[in-house]
C-alpha cells in the first residue's frame, strides 16, 4: 500500500481547508478546499504570507498565545476571524502543527481550517434568544411580583382554577380564608378545595369546578356564603371566567369578599328601620285615631272653633305620617329592602281609586279632578299600594301647584308592551335645565310655589324608584307658565285584556240615591269595598225608574233633592207593590230629629250626614240582616302592648257595634283565648314576654284556633316570608300609620264576613 499516495488523496479531497507554510509562515502549497474558503486561487496564494487571509478582527493575544504554544508544544487549536478576498468575512476553526527536521528546527508549518461561520452566527443567535428569554423570565418574575403584591394587597380572597380543576393562583387572603398558605392551595384541585372549606369554614357551598374549554360560553356568577365557623362569616362569591386573546378560555377566577360587617350592619339597619317604623308609626295611629273618633262625635259635638282647631291638628298628622313614610320608604329602597308584590290590575280601577281618595284635598284647593281612561285597557302587574303611592304623589303635587279654579287631568294610555299613566297640571311649570334633577333626593323647584307647598324633596325620588323596580319608566315634561305632565310606564299582564269579572250572584244589591254625585260615588266605593253591588241614582225620578226595572236589596235615600224630592220617592216606593218592601235607609242632614215621623213612612234606618262610613254600613247590615256567627255580637281580641292604641282601635270597632277585649302582650293574649275564643283577634308584633310571631305559632298548633280570622295591625313592613309566618284562618295585614279608621273597620267586617 503506497501511504503516500494516500496521504496525497486526504490532502487534495479534504473538505476543511490545508495550507502548508515555511518556518516565516511563506505559503507554499494549499489545498482546494482552501482555495474555496479564502476565494484566493492556489496562484495567488503560494508564495504570500498566510496573514493574507487574517482581517484584523482577531483579538492579538490569540496570536500571541498562538506562537507561544507553538513554540513549547508545536501545536495550536483556537478560533480566528479572516476576511474572504470578497471582503466578506469568516470564522475559521483553525488547527497548526510545527514540523521539525531530524535537529529539531522548524521547517514548515501546516494549518488545517475549518470554515464556522454558519456555526458562530447560529451560536449567536442562540446567545441572542437566550438572552431575551431571561430578559423575558426576568421581566416575568418582576410581573409575577408585583401581581402577587397586588393580589395581596386587595381586601378580596381570589383563587384561579383551570381547565383541569387544578389551582393555578391564590392570594394571601385566600390561604387565610382556607387556613392554609396560598402558595400551598396552588396545585390542589377543586376537590381538596371543597375537604379544605368544608374543614375550616364548615361549609362547602363554593362554586369551584373545572372551566370547560369549549362549549356554550360561561357566564359570571354570584353567590353568597354564610359559614359555620364559632364565629360564621358571610362572603360574596364572584365567579367569572378567564379566557385568552383569542377567546379560549384558561380557567375560571373566583373572587371572595368578606361582607360579614355589611352584612350586620344592613341586619342592624333593617332592625333599626323596624324600630323607628314601630315607634313613630304606633303613637301615630294612636293620635290619627283618637282624632277621627273625635272629629267624628265620639266625644258629642263639637264647637266650630274646637272642630277647625283637630282638623289642622289632623291634617299636620296626616302630613308627619307621610314624612315619616317617606323617610322609611328611601332607608328601604337604599336598603335593597323595597318589596313589590305583582298583581293584575285594571288601570281604570286604580287611576278611580287614586281620584276617589284625592277628591276631598282637591275640593279644599278648589281644584277639579278629570280623567281619561279608555274602557279595556290591559290590565298592568303592579302592587296595587306602591302604585297607589306613586299616583298619590303625583296627583298630590299636581293639586299643590295648581292654581285655585283650575284641572288637574289623569290619563292612562296602552303604549307598546305597557300602560301609560300622566298627571296633567296647570300649576307654575319647571325650568327646562331642572327637569332632569327634579326625581333627585331632597331637590326642589326654587320657586315660590315650591316654598309655600313645603315636602322633603323625597315623594318623587321615591316615584322613581317604584316605577323603575315594576320595570317602567318615570318622566315629566314641562315648561314655565304652561304646567307639567308627569308620565310613568308600567308593564301590562301577559294576556291582559281580559273581561271584567261577573257581580257574584250572592252579593246584595244597593241603590245608592243622593243629588251630589260626590257623595253617591263614595257611598258606591265604601259598599264594593265590603262585598255590595252598587248602582247610583242623581234624582228622585232616575232612582224611581231604578227601583222599578232591577232588582234591589236595599235603598239609601237623601231627602233634600230638586225635583221629586227623598220623602216624595219614599212615599211613591212605599206606595208600588214592586218596590214597597225595599228596605229604605235615610242618608241626609233633614233627618236629624225626624226618626218617629221617618220610621212611621216606612224607613228601616236612618243615618245623618255628614255620614260616618262605619254607621252607614252597621244600619245596612243591620236592616239587610247579615251579621254572622252565633252571637249578636262578633267578639274580638286586640292584643297591643300600647294602651293608646288599644283604646283608640276598641273604641272604632264598639262603635261600629263588636264586642271587644283587649290584652297587653302576647301572654295575656294567649290566656285568654284559651278561656274564651273570640271571633277575630287584631294583633301587634312587636310585644314584649311573647310576641305576635310566637303568639301565632302557638295558635297554629292546635286545631280550635288555627282558623281564628286574623288581623295584623303592626308598625312594621312585612316581607312575603314573615305574612306567611303569619297565617291563621282569613288573615289581612294592615300598617300602622297610614292607617284609618274606615279601613281597619272594613277589614274586621270582611274578614268575619269570609268566616
């Protein structure tokens, strides 16, 4: 085998480049492979000195360390920067080796070459990547710092599960709520986060779950958990999902926060709402009460003077009873506490009751009242009180501002899914750039109207809010000099056109004849309040024709009219075979002192105006003959530890002909039923030794009085929860202050009627 031969071959094919130098680096022979990477031809490079090559880039200790190792061990590896003849440059891994003679002189040397230019700029690319991923790490973990100081700094626990059901994020508050360090909750799985509350907050009532990826989109959550700690807490929950830029979802964020505090301060607030409401409310109804009594001649008659004197004294109460309404009505609404009870309604049949109990102010400020409610309109659920005060209140005002003489008109209109309802005065008008701040708290107009009227600023705030959570809308639009139109919006029922519900067959029927078309409306609303059908007559001749072609119970009769007067039309009703056996009651002023000369006509009763409501109904049920239950006499139980108001309500109900006891607590209350079960029983809350609550859940529990009718006459506002608490047999709820004596005799009168 000729090695040299070999050698050779290795020499001229070798990929990395030979070059053979004498002992002063002079080239005396190179390789092809040189040739390529230098771009000089084998020509040009014999005979040049091998720095041809070098671009001076090369640091100089290399070369320096070069010809030092060299020189001790006749060998050299390192790197070394070159230009190409192009001008380009290369990195070449270079490798020399010293040839010494048989005397140990140098007599060439021969470098071999390697081009690394494709390796050094990949290392220095990866120097580059490497050195923006720890930028990126560093500039990760600064983030993740500061995140993990924020996520402490909050006041709010939050956790973060993925899509697995695994914690990914915890906070500080979160490991204090879970008893354990947040660092040792990340990892755990919704799993151990359950055994975890349920170990240290005795409940596992959380919404932690693994977050689909994929699927109908999740939505954000609330939730409120109580513990069951030595110590319970209450925290709002807050899930909400995390998704990425694109919209994939990453996980699920849960947020606690600690609201045990607000929460026993919204319990003390309700407490203390419920205390003044029973505190101003009781002694209210007592003054109320006593005064309509008095007023009403309980206490005989009374000088004119006297008479003046107890109705500003009544009207300054029914003004601090609305104060005081409206103050309870914003602590509610603020509160979250304001409750609506839905119902259909029949706009016609409110916007009539609101004019009704609106008349009489009217009258004393010589303001008409009109309406304008088409027939079939659909019925609106709404809670027929809070509407009420809405119309009240607008009506209220609308006869305030009116001046004396004018109309103040009422409407109601179906408008898309809703009925509209406007109050239309004629009253001074508001300025354009205050019409937006008027449904605002404790604002008023600044005009000389809105001064002299006085109020608290709160009436239409507290509109607004009535409106708004029926889900309507509330507005006015005004201009000065021109009056104002006060408009709300309230949803109809579904499938609300709906016909007027039949007269029972078993309600009495009952002519109602006076010339006033006042009095005849309020005698008409005061019988179908209690259960009558009413039918109105203005004149002698229309109440005759009546009278003839219906059937008809019982007739109430004025005697001072024009035309055929009342003792024209008794005698001519006495006279008919058809109508003589109608039972007259004579409702008029004339018959003061006349009784013998009335009753030897025919007259089964006689009631003098001004009418007493409460009279007028006992002398109908009385000639009709429809007290029921075995005693002349209906007995009832008024428990209130307030003896003002026992008194005041005992005195209404003697008056209106029942039998009354009275109790002071809940104890006495129970003796005494025990002895003897009365017939109704009007029942106060808040007592001390037993309280309503507790007297009725006694009651419930045996069978002879679990059907007692049931009258709650309390100063507080009763959730759906507590009325249900508050069920024995026929059972009304009736709110101390705004109370009048009319409606707690109305309510005793159809709860026994019901028995």
């Amino acid at each position: 085998m000729d090695v040299t031969h070999i050698l050779r071959e290795v020499y001229w094919h070798s990929l990395d480049g030979i070059v053979v130098a004498d002992k002063d680096t002079v080239i005396l022979d190179v390789n092809p492979a040189y040739e390529a990477v230098t771009g000089y031809s084998r020509d040009e490079l014999i005979g040049r000195k091998t720095n041809i090559v070098r671009s001076g880039l090369t640091p100089p200790e290399v070369f320096r360390d070069m010809w030092t190792q060299l020189g001790r061990q006749g060998k050299w590896v390192g790197e070394v920067i070159n230009r190409h003849k192009n001008g380009n440059l290369w990195y070449s891994f270079l490798s020399i080796t010293r040839i010494v003679d048989e005397g140990g002189s140098v007599v060439a040397y021969v470098g071999i070459a390697r081009d690394i230019t494709q390796r050094k700029a990949m290392e220095q690319q990866l120097r580059q990547n490497l050195a923006e991923i720890q930028s990126a790490r560093e500039l990760a973990q600064a983030q993740a710092t500061r995140l993990t100081a924020l996520l402490d700094s909050v006041g709010e626990a939050i956790i973060m599960v993925d899509t697995l059901g695994i914690c990914v994020v915890a906070n500080h508050q979160a490991g204090g709520m879970l008893g354990l360090p947040a660092e040792q909750i990340v990892g755990k799985s919704v799993h151990e986060l359950h055994a975890l509350a349920l170990r240290s907050l005795g409940v596992s009532a959380f919404q932690w779950q693994p977050a689909p990826n994929g699927g109908p989109p999740i939505e954000p959550e609330t939730n409120v958990i109580e513990t069951r700690e030595q110590r319970p807490r209450v925290f709002h929950e807050f899930a909400a999902p995390v998704t990425d830029t694109e919209g994939h979802v990453l996980g699920r964020i849960y947020v606690y926060r600690d609201i045990t505090k607000e929460t026993e301060l919204d319990r003390m607030k309700t407490e203390f709402i419920a205390t003044v409401s029973h505190e101003l409310r009781t002694p209210m109804t007592s003054i109320k009460g006593a005064l309509g009594l008095v007023l009403g001649g309980a206490a005989g008659d009374l000088p004119p003077e006297a008479r003046e004197l107890l109705t500003i004294a009544r009207n300054n109460t029914d003004r601090l009873i609305r104060l005081i309404n409206d103050i309870l009505d914003i602590s509610r609404i603020e509160a979250g506490k304001m409750e609506i009870r839905r119902a259909p309604l029949s706009p016609a049949d409110v916007v009539r009751r609101a004019v009704e109990e609106m008349n009489a102010f009217a009258r004393q400020r010589n303001i008409t009242l009109t309406t304008d409610v088409p027939e079939g309109l659909a019925r609106v659920m709404a809670d027929a009180d809070r509407l009420h005060q809405v119309l009240d209140n607008l009506i209220s005002n609308a006869i305030k501002f009116s001046p004396q003489g004018s109309e103040v008109l009422i409407r109601a209109r179906e408008t898309g899914d809703g009925v509209r309802f406007d109050v239309i005065d004629r009253g001074p008008g508001i300025p354009a750039d205050q019409t937006g701040l008027i449904f605002e708290r404790f604002y008023r107009v600044d005009n000389a109207a809105s001064r002299k009227t006085g109020g608290t600023g709160l009436g239409l705030t507290i509109c607004k809010a009535i409106v708004e959570e029926h889900g309507g809308q509330i507005w006015v639009e005004s201009a000065l000099g021109e009056g104002s139109t006060f408009s709300f919006t309230i949803p109809v029922e579904p499938g609300g056109h709906v016909a007027e519900p039949p007269i029972p067959v078993g309600s009495r029927t009952v002519l109602v004849v006076d010339d006033d078309p006042d009095i005849v409306r309020i005698i008409m609303l005061a019988l179908e309040r209690e259960g009558f059908h009413a039918v109105g007559a203005t004149s002698g001749e229309q109440a005759l024709e009546i009278a003839r072609s219906r059937h008809v119970d019982v007739i109430t009769l004025d005697l001072m009219m024009p035309g055929a007067d009342g003792v024209q039309v008794l005698r001519q009703l006495k006279h008919d075979p058809a109508t003589r056996d109608i039972p007259v009651v004579v409702v008029s002023a004339y018959g003061a002192g006349k009784e013998p000369e009335l009753v030897a006509t025919g007259v089964s009763g006689i009631v003098a105006k001004p009418i007493d409501e409460n009279d007028l109904l006992a002398t109908i049920r009385t000639v009709l003959g429809t007290w029921r239950g075995e005693r002349p006499q209906p007995s009832i139980l008024v428990v209130d530890d307030d003896p003002d108001v026992r008194r005041i309500v005992s005195v209404m109900l003697e008056r209106a002909g029942y039998a009354v006891r009275t109790a002071q607590d809940g104890q006495e209350a129970f003796r005494m039923i025990m002895a003897e079960r009365p017939d109704l029983l009007i029942l106060d809350l808040m007592m001390p030794n037993l309280d309503g609550f507790q007297l009725v859940r006694l009651l419930r529990q045996r069978r002879w009085t679990q059907q007692i009718p049931l009258l709650v006459l309390t100063a507080l506002d009763l959730t759906e929860g507590e009325k249900t608490l508050l069920q024995l047999g026929p059972t009304r709820h009736v709110t101390k202050g705004p109370v009048i004596q009319e409606e707690i005799v109305a309510r005793v009168r159809e709860l026994l009627a019901s028995h």
